[in-house]
C-alpha cells in the first residue's frame, strides 16, 4: 500500500483471565485477541468486519492500551506502545484516538459538548482560556456543527450530531490514527452517510489514517482501502478492497459476502453458516473456523492454517491455500 | 449565547455543571409534589430561625425561679403550695403570660429561646456531621469503584467493619471517653455515618466507570484524579444531594437522643437537653417536654418529605 507505515501490531494477544469459585482462582482465559498482526499505512483506511464477539471492539482498544495487552508489540508512529510509561502514554495518547459506538453514552451528560472537546486541549496543555475557546469553536466548525452549539449539553443533540461530537473531540490534538469503534452502527441509514462522508472529508484534509471497526460490509466497502476479517481472536483474511471483494479466499469471507443484500438476487449461491460463534474461552483447536466451515477438509481440525501471503497483498489463514 | 456561556463557564473556561435548564426541570418535577415543597418551606423557616431567632429573645440560659413552670400562652395549671402557718393547702391557678409565650421551665428558663437557640444546635449538628459523612462516603465510595481491584476489596471489607459497630454505643463511649462536647458529637456521626453513602456511591459509580465517556476521557489521556472530579463525582452529584438531605434527620435524631440520655454538650442548649429536662417534670409541666418533641418531629419529618420529592425528582424514571 502507501508508503509510510503509522501502525504495526505484531502478535498482539489480549487474554482475559476468568476467576471464579468461592475461593477465587483462575479458572479460563478468554481469548479476545490471540495473535493479531496488521499494519496500516499513513493515511489509509483499514476496515475490521467481523462478528459480534469476535475481538474487533478489543483489538481497538487493546491497541490505545485501554486494555493492557498480553503480549505483543504495537509500534505506533515508531514507538512501542506497550513498552510506554504511563506519562509517555499519555502524552501519544493525542495523536492515537478512539470514536465509539454508542453517542450517546460516549458524552459526558454532565458536561457540556464544548467541554467535552476542551478537556483533550486541557489534558494536552492548551493553557490559554481564549485560545482554547477558539480551538473549540474550529473543531465544531470542522464536524459540521455550529460553534455557538458548544455550551449546551448532550441531551440536546441528536444522535448525529453527538456522533459529530465524538468525532470532534477525537479530532482535537490532530490525531494520525483513529480507532473507529462501529461510529456509524448506532446510526440511522441517512446519518450513516454523513458521518461517513464527514470522515472521509476529514481523512482527506488532515490526511489521518483510521483502523475503521464495523460488522456492515457495505459500509466498510464504502470507506476502506482495505479489508481484515477477524474471526475468534485471529485475523484470517486480510487484502485490498478491490481485491476483497472480488476475490474472497477464505471460506468465512466467503459467508460473509454472500450475506451481503443485493439487488441482484440469485448472481451467488447463498452460504449459510451453521451455528454461533463457539466460545473464545475454549476456541476450536486447529483451524478455529472448521466447525462452520462449508469446505473443511480433514487436516482442519488437527493444524492451525498459517497466515500467509497467497497473491501480492492478500494474505489468508487456511489449509486451502497452502 | 455568548450570554449563556458566561454564566455556565467558569473563569478559566472550565465548566462548572450548572445548567440551568436541568435545574428549572428538577425545580419543575419537585414543585409538582406538594408536600416536599412543604418541607422545604419548614426547612427554610427553621434555618431563619436558627440564624436570626437569637438576636430577638432573652439568653435561653437566663434563670429565674420567681416565674418557673409557667405555663404557655392560654393554658393554665392548678399550683397548690402548703402553708405551714395555716397547715393548709391554698391553690392558686397559673396562667401563661404573653412575655414567656412557650412557657418557662423547672429553672424559669423562657421555653421559645431554649427552642430558637436549639433550632441552630440541631440545624448545625445535622449540616456538619452530614456534610461530612457524605463527603466521606463519596470520596470512598468513588475511589474504591474507580480504582477498583485490592483498593476496592480493602475499602469495601473496610466499610463492612465499620457497618457493623453498633453506632449509638460507639457515640455513647466515645462521648464518655472525651466529654460531651458539640465538636466531639459531630465528629463521631460524621466518622461513623458514611458507610451507607460509600456503598450507595460505590454502586452508581461502578456502572458509570464503564460508560464510553469515562473512556473517551482515558483515551485523551486525562488522568484519574482529572477523571473522577470532572467525570464520576458530576454523575453522582444529584445522589449525593438527596442522601445527604435524607441523612440529616437522622443525625439531629443522634444528638437529640444523645442529649437526652445526658451526654449532650452543656455549654449549649438543644432541644435533646430540653427534652431532658422536661421528662423530669411532665407531670407538673407538659409542654417543657412535648414542645421540644413537636419541634423533632415536623424537622424530621420535612427533611424526609423534602429528601423524597429531591429522589423523585432527580430520577427520570419516576413519575411526579
């Protein structure tokens, strides 16, 4: 892809430990991130779909350190983030920021949207009042919402516009790479639009990357440049868009593709998969995917597919292609 | 809107969470429930009482036997005094007078001064011992949930011990220990009465720590104390203003109850003192003993009423 890279994950695991009993002892851990490794260049979307459960909304936190990760490393503009000191942490955290899901619980009801926005310029040393008022009013002003809005306060505001909020906030210390947690799932299908018009705007102009989190493919078709699919804690297909979704390898690809609705009913066979997603606290061994898979084949449940590059950039775990 | 955002912002262009739409909603739901707004008024009229009353009537510990056990304005009582000259009982009807209008007690103390200056003994009592329990018990409450891990364990089991000292025996011993004094009263409640509030406190703001505010405010790398003061404590504020409003009966209950049994400072006149007084004599003056009472209950009982229409209507799931 592009020529920079601002984010490297290599073998990023995130376990959360199950402690139970009457007398607390560590029971399981669950898997939520096992093994993750990507990279996304300046200034490139990188889209994450994948099923709820699956690790998606983890991963994005596991890379902000909101979770402290197992192991792993996450260089992020040249520094590894997991090795930072909790000042240092801090100090990155402008440049790395999150947009989440829900807009409505991710404002501060007490507080009002101009305060929400301020406290990034506050917490990062903005000492002047005035300055800060300015910055504020710009922020707004770039989200689409009117500066005067910034003294009132979230319950005035519709879900957009708080999503522009959120955004705005993100927005703040000039970030190179935004975690977007399903900013648009929570959303009407005519706001969807703006907000992700609004982005890719913002992408354009400050030239950002984003790690865009979702499970609605037509939404990650629409903004990424290209595609991960991650299913129980492991990414297993990775590719440029175009290629993505012409020429899906994986057979949970595959899945997720045909389920897309089209107006072009009957141009692909449908492939239903069967059951739930089985429990990351005691994943399949071998392939985690080969008790759904409609094309599993008798070395699937004893060896683990290696994730290899098959094609120039399109990466795949799976026995089919190795 | 630059008019708005003078009053809502602070001087260095922090916001300082008064909204003032919010606060017309609330004074809106609570108008609507009659009798909290009565026990605000009581309240008020109890506080301008306490603040104003004692510049207006005699030292409430002014003794004088010529007029004691008058009775109150309109009542009269049968005095029978024996006459040794005569071996005889006379009678004599006691009627109240206009310059003692409660009446006056075994020590001819006037009984509305005692009551006024008692008012600001309770009022005070009840504030400060409160104030400082729900402050503790915030403080607590919030740090234990948002830090969470051994500091919540050791908090919590912490709080759990000090649940179950019985109270009132810990004040009574404590107060034997040191003397009775009003400073020591209030430290005890206010050391002892935070438990309930850490709880309540520590529930709420659990289930506000894993809001995606508080993370948002984490993820610009704010830090806890900055995340708690301007995040957790702003969302809690509203519980913390009906519990400590709850709270108050109770302590004045405390000390007047302390007083009663004696252990009440005696430098100060409250209505637990008077009451003890009074319970001497209800068979020759009544109203030493019953004025005090009716002053207890209408003060507890409208800092119920009022504390329950705040509850109702701070809570947007409450109907009013």
């Amino acid at each position: 892809m592009s020529s920079a890279q601002i984010l490297q994950v290599r073998g990023l695991k995130k376990y959360f430990r199950v402690i139970s009993g009457l007398i607390p002892r560590l029971s399981g851990e669950i898997k939520a991130v096992d093994g993750v490794s990507l990279a996304i260049g300046e200034g490139e979307v990188l889209g994450l779909v994948g099923e709820s459960g699956c690790g998606k909304s983890t991963l994005g936190k596991t890379i902000m350190r909101l979770e402290e990760p197992t192991s792993g490393e996450i260089i992020f503009n040249g520094v590894d983030v997991v090795k930072l000191k909790k000042k240092d942490l801090q100090a990155m955290r402008g440049k790395l920021q999150i947009v989440f899901q829900d807009p409505d619980s991710s404002l501060d009801p007490r507080m009002t949207v101009g305060g929400s926005i301020e406290e990034a310029l506050i917490v990062h040393g903005v000492q002047d009042p005035a300055e800060r008022n300015d910055r504020v009013a710009g922020l707004m002003e770039k989200v689409g919402l009117e500066a005067g809005f910034v003294d009132r306060y979230p319950h005035e505001f519709s879900g957009g516009q708080k999503q522009r909020i959120g955004i705005a906030r993100a927005l703040a210390m000039d970030p190179q790479l935004i975690i977007a947690d399903e900013p648009v799932s929570a959303l009407d299908v005519s706001v969807q639009a703006q907000i992700l018009n609004l982005m890719m705007d913002i992408k354009d102009r400050d030239g950002l990357a984003y790690m865009f989190v979702s499970h609605d493919l037509s939404v990650v078709k629409y903004i990424s440049d290209r595609v991960a699919v991650m299913y129980l804690g492991k990414i297993v297909e990775l590719a440029d868009k175009r290629e993505f979704f012409q020429n899906p390898l994986h057979p949970y690809t595959e899945a997720l593709l045909s389920a897309i609705a089209s107006l072009r009913p009957a141009s692909k066979e449908r492939i239903l998969l069967k059951g739930d997603v089985p429990s990351p606290l005691n994943p399949p061994a071998g392939c985690r995917f080969h008790t759904r898979c409609h094309r599993v084949m008798a070395i699937c449940p004893h060896s683990e597919p290696e994730f290899r590059e098959v094609a120039p950039g399109h990466y795949v775990a799976c026995h089919l292609y190795a | 809107m630059t008019e708005t955002r003078s009053m809502t912002r602070g001087k260095a262009g922090m916001p300082v969470y008064i909204n003032r739409r919010l606060m017309n909603y609330y004074w809106e739901r609570l108008k609507k429930n009659r009798l909290s707004l009565v026990g605000l008024g009581f309240i008020v009229f109890l506080a301008l009482v306490g603040i104003f009353g004692p510049l207006f009537v005699q030292d409430p510990q002014k003794v004088d036997f010529e007029i004691k056990n008058m009775p109150p304005l309109g009542c009269s009582i049968q005095e029978s005094v024996y006459d040794i000259k005569t071996s005889e009982f006379t009678t004599t009807l006691i009627n109240g007078r206009a310059d003692h209008p409660l009446g006056t007690d075994s020590k001819g103390r006037d009984m509305l001064a005692m009551l006024i200056a008692g008012s600001r003994i309770s009022l005070l009592v009840g504030l400060l011992a409160s104030g400082m329990a729900i402050f503790l018990g915030t403080f607590i409450g919030v740090l234990s949930a948002y830090l969470g891990g051994w500091v919540d364990n050791a908090l919590m089991r912490f709080t759990d011990i000090m649940m179950t000292f019985p109270f009132f025996l810990l004040l009574v011993l404590i107060v034997f220990i040191f003397g009775p004094s009003l400073a020591i009263i209030v430290l005890v409640i206010g050391l002892t009465g935070w438990t309930g509030a850490a709880r309540l406190i520590r529930s709420e703001a659990l289930s506000l720590r894993t809001r995606d505010f508080i993370t948002a405010s984490k993820a610009l790398g704010a830090s806890d104390a900055r995340v708690m003061f301007n995040h957790l404590i702003p969302n809690v504020i509203s519980l913390i203003i009906v519990m400590a409003t709850l709270s108050i009966p109770g302590v004045i209950m405390a000390e007047a109850a302390l007083s009663f049994i004696g252990l009440g400072d005696p430098m100060s006149t409250s209505w637990g003192t008077i009451l003890n007084t009074g319970q001497h004599s209800l068979d020759t003056a009544w109203w030493v003993a019953v004025e005090p009472g009716i002053m207890l209950f209408f003060t507890v009982l409208s800092f119920n009423f009022f504390g329950d229409g705040l509850r109702d209507a701070f809570d947007p799931k409450a109907s009013v």
